[in-house]
C-alpha cells in the first residue's frame, strides 16, 4: 500500500483525520532551562493493525502502539539508548503534541512538548 492510500484509509478509518494528524514528523523540544534550546526529532508512522513504528532521539521505535478515544489520538512506544529502555508517550494537542518519557535505568520522568517539521 502507497504512503497516500495508506494516509487516505486511515483519514477514512478516523473520526475527522485525527490519526494522520499524529503520523509524521515532529521536532521535540526538550529543554529544561530557558533559552537554551535543545530539541530531538520524531517520526511516527501509525499502522493500520494499531502498531507505531519511526524513531524518536536518534533511536528507533521498538515497540509502540497507537489510539484514538476519548477525544484524543496518542501513542506509546519504546526505544533505547543501548543502556536500557526509554517509554514515551505522545498524544496530539491541537496543531502540536505533548508527551512524557521516562528513563527507569537514569530515575528521570520528563515532560516535553513538540511542533510538527
């Protein structure tokens, strides 16, 4: 299936198109002081059987799955940075997205927000 008619099914399969809405690729700003930036890419490609695959922070998505209900279309999904897992989750706010990823191996839960590329 091409990447449009795969676009096309899910605009079809989704209340108002909020699934494609979430595919596709976001710059994540990760700064935690003001004024210095610090941003990481994200790709997310949503397939039709509920999986996620792309990248997120220069590490391929491993394990992810995807929903709409309740009025919102998010993600959650794992990657790694050879040192142990990061589980994040992603959900469309508005035009941006919104997400939190937390790292067990480094005791660190972190909040971030993102605008699509």
């Amino acid at each position: 299936m091409s990447a449009i008619a795969l676009a096309l099914f899910l605009a079809a399969a989704s209340p108002a198109g909020a699934v494609p809405a979430l595919a596709g690729d976001w710059t994540i700003d990760l700064s935690s002081e003001p004024g210095q930036p610090y941003t990481k890419s994200m790709t997310l490609a949503l397939q039709p059987d509920g999986t996620v695959t792309g990248s997120f922070y220069d590490s391929e998505i491993l394990a992810g799955r995807w929903k709409t209900d309740r009025g919102r279309t998010c993600a959650s999904f794992r990657t790694t940075d050879g040192v142990g897992p990061y589980h994040s989750n992603v959900c469309l706010t508005g035009t941006g997205v919104s997400g939190q990823t937390w790292a067990e191996q480094r005791s660190f839960l972190f909040n971030w927000n993102g605008v699509r590329r």
